[in-house]
C-alpha cells in the first residue's frame, strides 16, 4: 500500500486507490475505441474542445491550486502551473492543425504525385513525476489530444491530489472525457500502462527511465523520456554580476531547486569569484521559509521525503571533501516537513555528489576557473545534458552556449525553458531520448506520416513495368 503524506507536516493523509491491471486493461480499452470519434472531429473540432477544456481549467483554477498546494506545500509555482496548462490547452488549439496539415508534392517520375497526411497514434500513455504535478502531467498530454490521440496519465503516487478535481474538469466537457484518463498508481501502474499503450512519454528519474525505455523496446513501442538534469551555469567576464547572481539564485532555488532545469553547478572566472558568491550569499539569506504559513516566505518545502536525503548525502560529502558552506547547508524539520534554505558551496570540485549528480534542492556549488576553455570543459564534464546558462557579453555568451553539450541554454538568464516552449530541444547524454517535447516538433511525435503516391499518367505500360 502506497500513502500519501502531506509535504508540510509529513503526516500520512491516505493510501493510493489504483487500479487493478485488469480495470487498467478495461480503461485503455475504452480508451482506444474512442479515438476514431475524436480523430474524426477534425483539428477545428478538437480544439473547440481543448478550448472549452481550457475555461473549465480555468473556472477551477482555485480548486486545482488547492490540491497543487496540499500536493507540494508550495503556492507560487502552484498558481503558475494551472495558467501554463490552460494556455497550453489553446496554444496546442490554434496551431496543430498548421503544424500537421496534408502536404502535396510532384515527384521525378512524371505523373506520380503525393499526398502525406498524420496519422495520429490512438493511444498514449504519460507517466509524469511529482515536481510539477500539473504542468508535466500535461505537457504530453495536450498536444496528443490535438493531434488526434486518446491519452491514459498516471501521474506520480507522491502527488496525486490534483488528480480528482482535474477529473473534474474533463468531465465538464463530454468530448474530452472519452478520449482523456488520469489514474492512480505508484510503479506497478506506470509498468503495466506500457504494455497498453502505442506509445509512452515518461518524465523522471534516470533509473526509472532506462526501466520505461527496456519496457517499451519489447512491447515495440516508441518512448520519449525526459530524464534528470545537472544543469551547468557559466559567468564570463564581463559579465553583470548583480544581474547574474539573481538570475542564478531564482534558477537554483525556485520550486526549492526541484525541477530538472535546476542550476545546480555555477563556474565563475577567478578574477571575480568572490565577488560572485558574495552577492548570491547576501541575496539568498534574504529569501524566508514558506514556514509557518504558505505567505511566510518564499522556499517550499522539499516534497518527497525521499529527495531530502539525497541533498543531505550530497551536502554532508561536500563538507567531508572539503567544500565550505557559505549560508544554508542543512536539511531542517519543521512540522513534520523537510526544508533546505537555500545554499551556497565554495571549494567544491568534481569529486563531489554535488557537482556530478543530481540534486534538486535548493543547492548552488560554485567553482572558480582560469579560462573560459576550462570553464566549457568543466560544463561538459557531466552524464546530463539537459539545459544550462551562460551569462557575459552577448557576442560571447552565445559563442560560449553553441559549445555546450546541452539542448537548450539561456543567456543572461536562468531556466528559460520554464516559460519559453517555443524553441525545439533535444535532451543530451542521460537527460533524455526522443523528439523536441518543446516548439513544433512536440506534437510531431505523437503522429505517424503516410505518404499516398498516385500514378496520373495515361500510359498502360510505364516504363519501370519494362525493366
């Protein structure tokens, strides 16, 4: 039995209601037989419903914050996630259809022409983690539906309050409520979703991952996993420190440092340093618990128990190879929950957890480097290659962010992906495999293309029946 515990007290709330592999079976089932109806609505007709969806999203938007907030014990980032969805719901509403429109086309071999239209997978199956319950739930989800696909989620068992009133919400609108399920369910569920499904997209963890990805090689199904993050943040010279030191403090504590595109490595040039560390030390002491109430301040707690004994394991051997902790560096409880003010290292290196896997917690180690080749090989040097930063001069920030072995970087800014899904990325090393979750080819991945050659020509015996 799988419980739930509230993130701010610790306290077990209730236990998990999955279903059982055979009602899980029925579900998918139903799912299937409905997306030849949906498919038939036509890219006008499903994003009339992805509309409407979108209002009703927005309608509940008090009640989905609620249960985003009992979920993660975080408010901020609880409200932006419900906009993002909504928007997100209209966005996908007014572009799929151009995006996945019939191309016609001539051949080399007169009289044959082409017709290449999407077909779209009739099901999908999402298994999403808990840092953004609502937002990574989703992200897949939307522009499946758009492109024609019927979806089973199973979002992460560590927050799956938002669950029932987001039901609530695709039961407001009949269409949707046939092609579009979201269960309960911890990893059994997630495992025996794979083997119901045409395709899965999984965001989590890399161990997890490379168990979706085996999962999915035999069942012979595509899979699009989305993995962890070592995010790397390089400050050239030239660079404006103020300016950077807030960009790298919101990039490396918001959410309390729990999201994938996490700054969670800082290297600065030498020369300033100290400088660097001290305006990010003087900034993060101003930033207050969200303790004890949610308007307190601005830090979440930690909000699976299980993290907060990664980012202690990995500050305590920091400080053990001789990192020093310039403010934060503990893991506190209050009321039951796990929090971690947020932290700046200084003498850290490449021996450390800290600077070689991930995190996510409100952690920045910072490394000084002699020259910017050092400071781009130091970036590199990591399993992950999921985002990062580079902050300086804008001629040579962009040359430094091309030579980054990530799939997006920011410049003069922090965690732009967050916000900005316009651009197509592909994650690097064990961030991730698959097609651009973000820009035009996201929904690209949800369809099959199907090319029909029609042979014009009045002649009975082409030349190629003579070979």
């Amino acid at each position: 039995m799988t419980a739930v515990h509230d993130p701010r007290t610790g306290e077990v709330e209730r236990s998990l209601t999955p279903p059982d592999p055979a009602e899980l079976a029925v579900t998918a089932t139903r799912l299937r037989a409905a997306a030849p109806a949906w498919q038939d609505l036509g890219f006008a007709g499903r994003g009339d419903v992805l509309r409407s969806w979108a209002d009703r999203i927005e309608a509940h938007a008090d009640e989905l914050t609620a249960a985003l907030v009992a979920d993660t014990g975080r408010r901020t980032e609880s409200v932006m996630e419900v906009q993002q969805v909504a928007g997100m719901a209209r966005r996908w509403a007014a572009s799929a259809e151009e995006l996945l429109a019939p191309a016609t086309g001539t051949t080399a071999v007169p009289g044959i022409d082409l017709l290449t239209t999407s077909r779209p997978y009739d099901l999908v199956g999402v298994i999403s983690p808990w840092n953004f319950p609502l937002l990574l739930g989703l992200i897949d989800a939307i522009p499946a539906l758009a492109a024609g696909c019927a979806v089973l989620a199973k979002p992460s068992e560590v927050t799956p309050r938002f669950i029932a009133p987001l039901r609530r919400t695709v039961a407001e609108v009949p269409e949707l409520s046939g092609v579009l399920e979201l269960v309960e369910g911890a990893g059994e569920t997630g495992a025996a979703l794979i083997g119901l499904v045409d395709l899965v997209c999984f965001t989590g963890s890399v161990p997890t991952g490379r168990l979706v990805g085996a999962a999915a090689a035999a069942a012979f199904i595509p899979a699009f996993l989305e993995l962890g993050g070592k995010d790397p943040a390089i400050v050239l010279p030239g660079a404006d420190l103020d300016r950077a030191s807030s960009a790298l403090l919101w990039g490396g504590t918001a959410n309390a440092g729990q999201s994938c595109l996490s700054i969670e490595r800082v290297y600065v040039d030498a020369a300033h340093h100290d400088e660097l560390v001290d305006l990010l030390v003087t900034k993060a002491e101003k930033v207050r618990l969200a303790w004890p109430g949610l308007a307190d301040g601005e830090l979440g707690p930690l909000i699976d128990p299980a993290q907060a004994r990664v980012v202690e394991s990995h500050l305590a051997d920091a400080v053990a190879k001789g990192a020093t902790v310039r403010t934060g560096g503990s893991v506190e409880r209050h009321g039951g929950g796990w929090w971690v003010r947020p932290t700046v290292l200084t003498g850290v290196d490449h021996t450390m957890a800290v600077m070689r896997e991930e995190t996510f917690g409100p952690v920045l180690p910072v490394m000084a480097y002699r020259s910017v080749e050092e400071a781009v090989a130091l970036a590199n040097d990591s399993e992950y290659g999921l985002s990062g930063a580079v902050f300086g001069p804008e001629p040579d920030a962009e040359a430094v962010a091309g030579r980054l072995a990530v799939g997006a970087v920011s410049v003069n800014d922090a965690g732009l992906t967050a916000f900005i899904h316009d651009g197509e990325k592909n994650s690097f090393g064990l961030s991730g495999l698959g097609g651009s979750r973000m820009g035009a080819a996201s929904i690209r991945r949800f369809v099959r293309k199907q090319t029909v050659m029609t042979n014009h020509a009045t002649d009975p015996d082409p030349w190629w029946y003579r070979t």
